[in-house]
C-alpha cells in the first residue's frame, strides 16, 4: 500500500496549473487528498503526476453573491462548517457536512474535491444537484458554469475536461417558503450512507407545493425523482406505491452494507422521515 | 476514579499499609508515553544495511502456479533479490500445526512461500527484497505469473460433501479434527423432555484489526550465528523456540525482541508464514530484514476467528430445570490449521464452555472443523466463547419463554450454586471459585431490571421495539500445561519475574509476561512496589526481550495478572525476605522485628531504620561491612505454573438494553451492564478498560464486523473503510460491577479479565435484539446482525 512514483507539482497560480493538466492527459488534481491518496496507496490508480493546488490563493472564498452563495473549490468541508455565512443561510449544509466523515478528514478535505470527485454515496454533489447549483470551472478557453444536474454523468464521471479545474460552486439562495431537508441512513456515523436523501421542499401556507427529491447512495450519480415528487406533492406518501414509483425511477445498485432491495426500502422510508421533519 | 478502593484479598495484606497499590487505579506511566509519541514500535526500527520485502501474493483463492517471470522485475531500482519457496525452503524448515492431545489432526506441512498451488487469496508465493518497502511494490507490478485458476471450496457448508473440492490431495478429505464430547445420556433424556426447543446459529468470519499491524525485523548475524528478531508479538520465549527450530539456528542465540506493541488480541500470538519468509531471507542475504504488514494484508493474511454455524438443543422439565444440551458445531479454518497452537482450539473452547454456567447433567456436544479457501482462521480474543455462550443463552431464553419464566429465573434455577465449588462444567472441565448466582443478583440489581422499560420509555422513539438480554458465561484464563504443552507444543505454562534492588536503591523487575497495550507494565509494577514496600516510581520494568527476562509463556489467554503477577509476588517477597535478612544483620536485630515501607527498612517499634538505598551501597560497595556468612543477593527470580486443573475459570453476568428502528433495521445499544468476577483486582480501572474493550469487540462481531467474501473466495471488504469496526459513536454506555471470588490457586488471587467481554457480548446483544424482535415475531440467527438481516427478518424486503 504505498503509491507507485509519480511526479509532483505545486501549482502556484490557477493558470499555471489549468496549463500544466492541458499538456498532461495523466495529470491529476489534488486537492485535500482524502480520496486520491488513498486511491493511490491502493494502487487503484497511477498518475504520472499530482497538480497540487492547495495552495493557490483566493479559492477557498466563501462569499454572500445577490442572490447566491459562492463557496470556493478549495474550502475545507471544516471551513464550511465554521462559516458564519453557511451558518446563517444554510444551516442545512451544516448538519449535512457533521454527517461526512470525521473531523479530521474534513480538516483537509475539500467542497470542490468533493463535488468534483462525484462519488455516488457523497452527500455533496446531491446536495448541489438539489440546491439546483452552478459549478464552475475554468480551462484554456476561461471559465465555464454547469447546471448540477448535468454534472454527474455516471460513477465518478463528471463532465470536467481534461484542461480544467473546479473553482467554486454557486449555490441560490433558499428563499423563504423553501426549505431543505436532509437524512440519511449509516451504519456507522460518519460513514457514506446506506442510503440518503436531499430534498428542496417549498411551501405553501403549510402545503408542499414543490418538492425536488435528490437521493444519494443509491445508484450511480446523484439521483433525483421528479415522478416520485410528483406523487408526493399530488397524494402524500403511501409505502408501496412510493416505492414502486422509486424502483422505476432509480437504477438502485447495492454495495457491501445495503443490497439493492434494501436501498430501494431504504429510500421509500427517507421519504418518509423527510415528510415528519416537515411536519415537526 | 484515580484510587478506587476494592474488595481486599486478605492474602496479601491491608489496604491501609503503605505502599499498598494492588488494587488501586493508579495512572499508567507507558500511557503518557504514547500520547507523547513515545513508543518504539517494529517498523520505527532502522538498522544499518536493513531492506524492506514485499510479497507477491495469489489473487486468487484457489490456483496453480504454471509459471513465473521476473526478469522485468530484477531490473526494477532498488530491487536486491526475488525468491519464491524454491530459495526460501532451503533455509526454512516446514511445519505443521497439529497438537497430539485432542484425537486425530490432519493438517499438511506449510512453508513459508506456497510451492505451486496457492490456497487461499492472499497466500505469498514470492517475496521481492528491495532498499524501500515501495520499490518492492514496484517491483511486484512487472511480475508476470501465469495461473492456472481451480475450483475453490469456499463453502464449509459443502466442504465434506463428495463432490467438495479437496484441497490437499495427500488428505483425501477436507475434514482438520472433530470430536464429540458426550456426559450423561442424553438421547435418553431428549426422549424423556417435556419441553425440547432448538435453534442454529451462524458466526461470520471477522478479525482482529490491531492498531499496529503485524511486523518483524529479522537480523541474522552470520559472525556470531546470531539470529535476532524485533517482532510486535505475543509470546517472544514461543518464537524463540520456533525459529531456533525451523532455521536450525542455537536456540540460546535466537535473541527475540517485542518492545511497544500496538494491540494483538491473539491475532499476534501465531506464526506466519510471510514472517517466516522474513526470518529466511535475513538468514539467507545476511542482513537485517524487515516486514510490515499493510492494511491490506491484515485484512487477508492475519487470522480471522469465528465462521461457524452451531446447531443445539436443549431439554428442560415444567419447573425449567435443565435436563439435556446438545450441541454440533461446524467450522471452517482456511486451508492450514495455524502453527503451533492448531487451529482446533476455538472448536474445543464450544466444546468444553456451552452450557458451562449451568447444572446440565446430559450433554453432548459435536465438533467439526474443515478446511476451505479462504484466509486461515484461529485464535483470537475469547476464542470459542462468543459461539457457545450464545448458542447456551439463546436456547435459554426459548426455553424461558416457551414455559413461560422470567429471563433471570430460569437462570437463577439453573446455576452450579455459588457454594458448590470444586465442580464441573457439563462438558466435565473441572471449574472452581465461580459466582454465578452472585453475579447475576448483583447485574439485576445494577440494572434495574424490574424497570428497565419504563426506565427507557422516555428514549423511544415512535417506530421502535426494544428488547432486553441477560447471560451468564465463564470464561477461560490462566492455562495451565494441560491446555498445549501436553499436546507436544513448546509453549510454557509457566511464566517467571526477576527482581533486584540495584545500587542507588532503585528496583528493576523483569517479567516473561508481554504487554500490547493492555497495561502490563503498570500492574507488575504495582504488585512488585506492593509487596517490596517501595514507591511507584522506584520501580523500573523490562518485558519483551528473550536476552533480558525470565522464561515464560508470555500474554494470551488472560494470563497476565494471574500466573505472571503472581510470579512476580514470589520474587518481590523473597527479595524482601534477602532484604531484611542483609538488614537484621547490619542492624544486628531479629528479622520479624522489621518491614519494609516507603523504601526504608523500618523497624517495627518506631526507631529509626535504614533506607534501601543505603543498604544497597553497604551490600554492593562496602560488602565487608556486613556480617560473614549473610547471604548478600539482592536479587530474586521465581516462576508460576497452575498446577491441577487446566484453567482457572473467571465468570460474568451481562445485560444489555437495545432498540431497532422498525424501518431501518438499524439497532440502538441502550445501556449495557457487565458484572465480573475475576478475583484480585490489581488496577480496576485497567480491568475495567479491559471488560470494556471487550464488549466493544464484541459488539464488533455482534453487529458490524465481517470478512465478506463471493463465492470464489475473494474477500471484498479489505479495507478500513469497508470492513466496519465499531467506533466511538457505536459505543454504548457500558456499566461495570464486580463480585470478588478469590482463586485458591494462587496467593495473588488473580483470575483472568481479558476476554470476557468478548466472549459475552454477542450473546447478550443477540438475545436483547431477538427479545425485542419476538413483539413482532420475528427473529435473527446470524451474526452480525446487520440491518438488511434484521429488516428481512420482519419481512420488510
Ligand atoms: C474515512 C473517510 C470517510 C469519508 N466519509 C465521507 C462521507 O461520509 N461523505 C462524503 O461525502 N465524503 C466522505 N469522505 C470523502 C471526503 O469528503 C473527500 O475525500 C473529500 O471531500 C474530497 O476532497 P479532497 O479535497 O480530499 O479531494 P482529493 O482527494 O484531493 O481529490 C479527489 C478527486 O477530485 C479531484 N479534484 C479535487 N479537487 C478538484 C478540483 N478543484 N478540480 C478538479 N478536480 C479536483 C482530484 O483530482 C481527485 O480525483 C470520506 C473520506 C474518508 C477518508
């Protein structure tokens, strides 16, 4: 378990390091390092060489825009969390980052890694999918901003090209009849879940009237549910009928933890849950 | 809690003397020194001219080895050499892990490096010697190997099946041992039962995940014949022998060294074959040579423990009185059974310990261990007591409830009564100083149990049940020669403490006991400054090192505090005996008229004495000062073996109170309570740690931890981050009490309190899950008790 060689450079301005990766397909991006070194040490994969941007300047901003939220590639999940800004306006990705790992891994862990890692049992990316948030990155040709939702193009494929860089996630604001409503199911704290669940509800006097479901740890990218919403909002939540309209919506792959059967029931009762939340 | 007070054995003194530490939670000096970073642990070591290996292991469970190719890999920087079995067998004689005195073992000889067929993924077939542990993992990648992938008998299930796939052609079959233990007659009673319940039960393969994984530094001497291994194990006197036997070396010039090591639980008290390979090409290449373990090879190459699948029944009559037990327990080991110690020894242990809190005059019990493709399983911490606890408790409680009595009462009806020492266990082990009816009183008293669901109320959230467990177990310790030494293996049942009193007054104890973190060095310090009458901090301690401590067995099977702590009473009293022999002669007085406290020699009526340091300085530098024909040897060695029994048994009571969310399977450990007799306590707060921990590991195997493999044999979880050990969130509160039975074996008094926890918690969490589970009839038989298992137990997928 010790990384095969690769070189190691310690990019010191973005454009340096957008320049270094065009010129080199083998190149990778570190980041914190939470997901990548371990990969490496597992021999799991052999870059010819690590584009360390810890270092540069300026992209661990996390700033309060008009109408929207900046968090820079480069904050830690810590940062994040001790953010007065994140603490004011999404108190949500608070309690939803006190469930990614352990406080020492969201020391050096990363917003962007994360987002840009794309892993399908991360809350992160769901979390962007369903704030409806534009990721930008920036290549040769300048800066570039994605919809969420067309991010995640399958396991851990993202549609970064090979000349750019993740540098920071613009998140709407959630306005005041919207609210956004987290759970999860581990078997261990801290752990990437069983199954879980992201949802942007907004309200009217008390009624759902809009509900985005975007659920994590089930299938192969962040998986959002817009039939099962749809339900949802039209007839409130009945268990099978949730669940079959899951089931065709989500190709549920099973890991280690949970087989498919038991993230689908997994799902079907994060509904739930989210639905008493909204409730209580 | 720094200086609790415990129940006193009156063997040893009062309390109130000076001096008096046995029983006290004194602080722990190595502890401070790990936190400071302190430790010296095998890979902190660097020798000059030393080189790291690395091993190419099969990844596959069951292949031949048609061909291998290094060339590429020779050129690689760094690279000193490759060997496969071809080099390494010439140095390393091949061994094979039978005992002579359990009936028939059949297991075949191992080497350290698979010959031509590997057995299971992960078995070394070569080992590349480079200058970095990282050019030899470069090296490994451009070796070219081609497989010829066999049929793998993964399942135990199947593994004596006529069409099983037999993994030694040279055994004809794949059963290691079996053995039937039977007393009474109990096909008679069965026949004649008023009420028979049953169940089966399967164990996952899980293991032992030491924070330091396994590690050896291997320095052969060719100038002195010398062989001298650094090795983070458990039993230094065992690997001496053992290396002086396989690589033909003068077993006085095997020199082993066990400094810091960082946990072991029985996982480091085996032989290796990829540390064996180590100890040869150190031999082979003369220089020293290290091995480290990686995650990745714990996770495949260090024993796993349980893998069992126990069926049993039990017959009581209409009062509940136990009448019959039977059970018949399957295993599966792996390919090899582990040297020395057999890896039979887990079987024997559901052999021997079902039913063995409890009056049962009929009992049989069924043993089968077979051999498989997967990573070879065998010892560890609490070795067969998690499967027959939970098989002898789960029965219980069906009992109890088809008949219709309290979980405590049918207990309670059932014990060997507290006052009916020496006896028995079912199975005919002899057992003594036990408490079971106290120890259970005293658990329902802590636990309130008559309240217990009111109590939790409060805590329930909507859509959970809760359940309650309460068990009994007796666990082994303190072996004596009739546990392997009888069977043929060189391991001792002895263990032995040096002790002198060094010029400048300062006291040096030598122990044969090891220390893996558990706190060793702290209480034979505080028994040695205890009974010499010294300070703390006079007391300076070495363990681990064949060159410089006393011969013994070592740390395994909680037998530290009880045959080693009592080795070392032996030597402190007759240091003080020489003590005040040297002191009444210079003091020209009666030796009865004086003590030892506070580092003086004092006399008992209050006039001044003479302080130990300036004995030393008249009996080393001014010797002719003392009066001729006095005996001057201010040193004393003394060893201990239990003698007449084979162990000396401890007992614990455990509850625990559980919830399961209904709809997530994901089950809640409440509270959890353990009573524990395990006589003299030296330091509670370290028997306290121990009971804890052990829990935890418990609930490990109960609830998370699993070696998961498909069905051809590649295990799919060998990461910390898949294979899942329970951490600080996981960790109920864990209450525990104590009942003091003192054992007559010794003065110390010391029974064993490492395994326990172990040992019980399985059984008792299983039993809280499946009472909870009854309310909605349903029930789990597996362990871990995931929450997919659970939630398919309700018929919820
Ligand atoms: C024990 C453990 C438990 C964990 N549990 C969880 C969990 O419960 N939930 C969860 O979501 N995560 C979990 N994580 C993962 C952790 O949150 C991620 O490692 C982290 O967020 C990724 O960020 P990083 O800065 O460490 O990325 P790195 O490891 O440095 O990089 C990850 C990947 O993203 C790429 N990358 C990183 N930054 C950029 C960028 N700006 N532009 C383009 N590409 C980039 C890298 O090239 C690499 O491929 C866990 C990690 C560990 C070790």
């Amino acid at each position: 378990m010790k990384a095969p060689d690769f070189s190691y450079y310690e990019a010191e301005t973005l454009s340096d390091a957008i320049k270094f990766k065009s010129q080199d397909d083998e190149a990778i991006i570190l980041a914190g390092g939470q997901s990548l070194l371990p990969a490496l040490n597992m021999r799991l994969s052999s870059p010819s060489c690590l584009i360390d941007i810890s270092k540069l300047k300026d992209l661990n901003d996390i700033r309060l825009e008009d109408n929207s939220i900046y968090i820079g590639a480069l904050a830690t999940h810590t940062q994040v969390m001790e953010s007065s800004i994140i603490i004011e306006k999404f108190p949500s990705l608070v309690s939803i980052l006190k469930m990614v790992a352990h406080a020492a891994i969201r020391n050096k862990g990363t917003h962007g890694g994360s987002i840009s890692y794309g892993d399908p049992a991360a809350e992160l990316p769901a979390f962007a999918v369903a704030m409806n948030a534009e990721i930008i990155v920036s290549g040769l040709n300048g800066n570039r901003s994605i919809a969420a939702e067309d991010f995640y193009l399958g396991l851990f494929e993202t549609d970064i090209k090979s000349d750019e860089i993740l540098i920071g996630i613009n998140y709407p604001l959630v306005k005041n009849n919207e609210k956004i409503v987290f759970e999860e199911i581990c078997r261990r704290h801290g752990d990437y879940a069983m199954a879980g669940l992201i949802a942007k509800v907004k309200t009217y006097q008390s009624t759902i009237e809009k509900l985005k479901l975007v659920f994590f740890a089930t299938g192969d990218r962040p998986n959002v549910t817009s039939k099962t919403s749809e339900i949802v909002v039209n007839n409130g939540y009945e268990y099978s009928v949730i669940k079959k309209s899951l089931s065709s919506e989500i190709d549920f792959a099973g890991d280690l933890n949970s087989s498919e059967e038991m993230k689908l029931h997994l799902a079907t009762i994060l509904i739930s849950k989210i639905l008493k939340k909204l409730e209580n | 809690m720094d200086d609790i007070k415990v129940n006193q054995n009156p063997k040893l003194g009062s309390f109130d003397r000076p001096n008096s530490y046995i029983g006290r939670s004194l602080p722990r000096e190595n502890a401070k020194k790990h936190l400071e970073g302190g430790g010296q642990f095998v890979d902190d070591l660097v020798l000059p001219r030393m080189v790291n290996v690395a091993f190419l292991r099969s990844p596959f469970a069951h292949a031949q080895i048609v061909s291998i190719n290094f060339e590429e890999a020779k050129e690689c920087p760094g690279i000193i050499d490759i060997f496969t079995a071809n080099e390494i067998d010439e140095i390393c004689k091949p061994w094979v892990g039978t005992l002579g005195h359990l009936g028939e073992m059949k297991s075949p000889e191992q080497t350290p490096l698979a010959k031509s067929v590997a057995r299971w993924q992960g078995e070394a077939i070569a080992v590349v010697i480079a200058k970095t542990r990282e050019q030899a993992e470069d090296a490994l990648e451009l070796i070219e190997v081609e497989w010829l992938e066999k049929e793998a008998q993964v399942d135990m299930e199947t593994a004596l099946n006529d069409d099983a796939v037999i993994i030694h052609e040279e055994l004809g079959s794949n059963l290691f041992w079996t053995r039937t233990v039977e007393q009474g007659n109990v096909e008679n009673a069965f026949k004649e039962a008023e009420t028979v319940v049953e169940t089966t039960l399967d164990f996952a393969r899980h293991t032992g995940v030491t924070l330091e994984s396994r590690g050896i530094v291997a320095d052969w001497n060719k100038a002195e014949e010398k062989m001298t291994v650094y090795h983070n194990g458990q039993a230094p006197h065992m690997m001496q022998h053992i290396i002086a036997k396989h690589f033909n070396v003068n077993e006085g010039l095997v020199r082993i060294v066990s400094r810091d090591v960082g946990g072991s639980f029985g996982i480091k008290v085996h032989v290796y074959p990829d540390e064996m390979a180590a100890v040869a090409v150190s031999k082979k290449i003369g220089r020293p040579v290290k091995f480290i373990a990686d995650r990745l090879e714990s996770f495949t190459t260090d024993i796993h423990a349980r893998c069992h699948k126990i069926s049993g029944k039990l017959a009581v009559d209409k009062d509940g009185k136990i009448t019959a037990m039977e059970v018949n327990d399957l295993s599966g080991i792996g390919p090899f059974s582990m040297y020395p110690r057999t890896s039979a020894i887990e079987t024997n242990q559901v052999l021997n310990l079902s039913g063995a809190p409890y009056v049962i005059p009929n009992y049989k019990a069924i043993g089968t261990v077979v051999f498989q493709n997967k990573t070879p399983m065998c010892q560890y911490r609490a070795v067969g007591h998690p499967i027959a606890v939970a098989i002898t408790e789960a029965l219980i409680d069906k009992a109890a409830m088809k008949i219709g009595l309290s979980l405590a009462k049918i207990r309670k009806i059932n014990f060997i009564p507290d006052n009916s020492y020496p006896n028995k266990t079912p199975s005919g082990v002899p057992l003594e100083d036990l408490s079971h009816q106290a120890s259970m009183d005293k658990l329902l008293s802590i636990m309130d149990i008559d309240n217990i669901e009111n109590l939790n109320k409060d805590d329930l959230i909507p859509g959970t049940i809760s359940g309650i467990g309460v068990i009994s177990m007796s666990e082994v310790t303190n072996p004596s020669p009739l546990f392997y030494g009888v069977g043929g293996a060189h391991i001792s049942s002895q263990d032995g403490a040096s002790i002198r009193l060094e010029g400048s007054g300062a006291v040096h104890l030598s122990s044969s006991i090891t220390e893996q973190g558990q706190g060793t060095e702290a209480i034979m310090k505080q028994i040695a400054a205890d009974q010499l009458g010294v300070s703390m901090d006079t007391v300076r301690v070495t363990l681990g090192d064949t060159d410089a401590t006393p011969y013994g067995g070592g740390t395994w099977a909680s037998r530290g505090a009880g045959i080693g702590g009592e080795a070392v009473l032996k030597a402190a009293r007759t240091l003080k005996t020489n003590i005040l022999n040297i002191a009444a002669a210079i003091m020209q007085t009666d030796i009865d008229s004086l003590d030892i406290a506070n580092n003086n020699v004092i006399r008992k009526n209050g006039e001044e004495g003479i302080s130990l340091q300036k004995l030393a300085e008249i009996v080393y530098y001014r010797g002719h000062e003392i009066p001729k024909g006095t005996n001057p040897e201010l040193l004393a060695t003394a060893s201990f073996l239990i003698e007449g029994v084979p162990f000396v048994f401890t007992n614990s009571a455990m509850g625990c109170h559980v919830s399961i969310d209904q709809d997530t399977g994901i089950v809640k450990i409440n509270k959890f309570w353990v009573v524990e007799d395990c006589g003299t306590q030296i330091n509670p707060k370290l028997v306290e740690e121990q009971i804890r921990g052990g829990v935890i590991q418990g609930i490990g195997g109960a609830l998370f931890e699993e070696c998961v493999y498909d069905n051809q044999g590649n295990m799919q979880n060998a990461t910390m981050a898949d294979y899942l050990v329970p951490m600080a969130y996981e960790m109920p509160d864990i209450i525990v009490d104590h009942v003091t039975t003192n054992s007559g074996r010794s003065i110390i008094g010391a029974k064993g309190a490492g395994e326990a926890g172990t040992g019980g918690a399985p059984a008792v969490l299983m039993n809280a899950i499946n009472n909870a589970l009854a309310k909605v009839d349903a029930e789990v038989t597996s362990q871990p008790i995931t929450p997919e298992k659970i939630l398919r137990s309700m018929n919820k997928i």
